[in-house]
C-alpha cells in the first residue's frame, strides 16, 4: 500500500514547522516513526494551547 503524496506532504511540513527540520531528515524517518513525532508535538501544541 502506498501512501498518499498529499499525506506525506502535510506532515513534513508539520514536523518542519515545528522542529525546523530539514526535508531530508524529515523523509528520511519511517512513517510509523514520523507518525508518533507528529502525534507527540501535537500533545505538546495542545499542552501549550491550554496553558
């Protein structure tokens, strides 16, 4: 199964926004990797919305 270009897409630039990563490193991650990075600044976005 492939996944989808726009997907890929919009998570390196939520992970390049925040961490200010480059787009190699950021592909350079498996996706279950580059998942949970998404999900764990996420929880951190909303810690800091909330406070």
């Amino acid at each position: 199964m492939t996944y989808a270009t726009d997907r890929v897409w919009e998570e390196v630039a939520y992970v390049a926004y925040y961490l200010h990563w480059d787009l190699d490193k950021i592909l350079d991650l498996e996706h279950p990797v580059r998942n949970r990075v998404i999900t764990e600044i996420g929880k951190i976005h909303s810690r800091s919305s909330d406070d």
